[in-house]
C-alpha cells in the first residue's frame, strides 16, 4: 500500500478533520504507483479511499484485551457480503503492524462465518439483512462499519457518507461503547456522533 496515501489520510484527519475529495486520494494513489492486480477488477476511487479509512481506524480504536486470542495474535479486517474493494484493501494492510500486531483481511459470505474479527465492513449487499447481522454480533468487541443507509442508527458504528464528493463520518458511540470499544477524540473530533434511530 502506498504510504502517500496513509500519510494523506493522517494529514486530514489530525489537521483538517475533513475527508476530502475522493479525486485527491485517488491522485495519491496513482503517483505512489499503486495498481491492482490486472485479473480482479479495480476498486472505485471512492472504495480505495475507504480502504485507508479502515487500516487507520485500527490506529484510531482500542479494543480489549480479551477481543485478542494472544500477544501476537493479528488485528482482522473483515468484509462481509460482496467486496467492493477488490485487491485494495489487502494492498492497504500488507506489512503493516498496529502496536505490534500484524493486520489481516478476511471475507465472510455469512455472519455466521465471522470468527476472530476486530473491524467488519458490512457491504451494501447485506442491507436487506442488516439488523439480524448487527444482533448476532452483539456482546462482540467488533468495530461495525458500512456505507448502507442509515447504518449508525440501525445499531451499525461507523457510517460513512458521502457529501458533495467528501466522505464524512456518522459514528454511534453508544453501540462502541456497548462492545467496549475505546474511540479516539482524534476519530471523533470530524464525526458526527449519533445515536440509535438519528441517522
């Protein structure tokens, strides 16, 4: 993964608290010279950009010890339903360590499938299915994040929306809590913090 493209992100979130223009990240990444592998289709700009968002929302959270099997056990990305990301994320998280651990990205096609899991991005194709995904993954210190309509107040934690071609951020901290999830005053500071059924 383009280190541009991870310093990019830190410039804004610790500076501007605004997430700008999928178009800069995008001009971040083409001159860093990322570029996906020829045989998988190439993520959209704006899912590139999520990718980082993803890979620093790890730096951004604290979760407790007992959501981690060992010392040395990985943090886990995972992605659930269709993945709009292709090869980006798994470029985004390679050879990187977050206070000593190693990060891996997992795909799941059910909740069910969910084992060791820190951050989940729930995919648009789960709409339908949103609310049983998000009850079954209650009692787990699982950072919940989507793009999906009203996520924040369905009992999702992370929203992403996208306004006037900038990616803003609608955070439940309510539900973070509730999993005993710690977020930084630096993620929280450019969110709109929200409660269940204010989306």
């Amino acid at each position: 993964m383009a280190i541009l493209a991870k310093r990019f992100w830190r410039e804004i979130i610790c500076r501007r608290g605004n997430f700008p223009a999928v178009g800069l990240i995008a001009a971040a990444l083409l001159v860093a010279g990322e570029s996906p592998a020829p045989a998988q289709k190439a993520p959209t700009p704006e899912y590139q950009l999520k990718a980082v968002f993803l890979f620093n929302f790890a730096e951004f959270v604290e979760w407790p010890t007992n959501a981690f099997a060992g010392a040395d056990s990985p943090l886990v990305i995972g992605v659930l339903g269709a993945d709009p990301f292709g090869p980006q994320l798994d470029a985004t998280v390679r050879d990187e360590k977050i206070n000593g651990r190693s990060l891996q990205v997992q795909r799941y096609r059910r909740v069910e499938d969910i084992g060791a899991c820190h951050i989940l991005f729930i995919s648009r194709s789960e709409s339908p299915r949103l609310e049983p995904i998000l009850a079954s993954l209650k009692g787990r210190s699982i950072l919940t994040v989507s793009d999906v309509d009203n996520f924040a107040s369905r009992g999702g934690m992370i929203r992403f929306v996208t306004d006037k071609n900038k990616i803003r951020l609608r955070i439940n901290l309510e539900v973070a809590k509730a999993a005993n999830l710690t977020i930084s005053s630096k993620l929280l500071r450019p969110a709109e913090i929200v409660g269940s059924g204010k989306d």
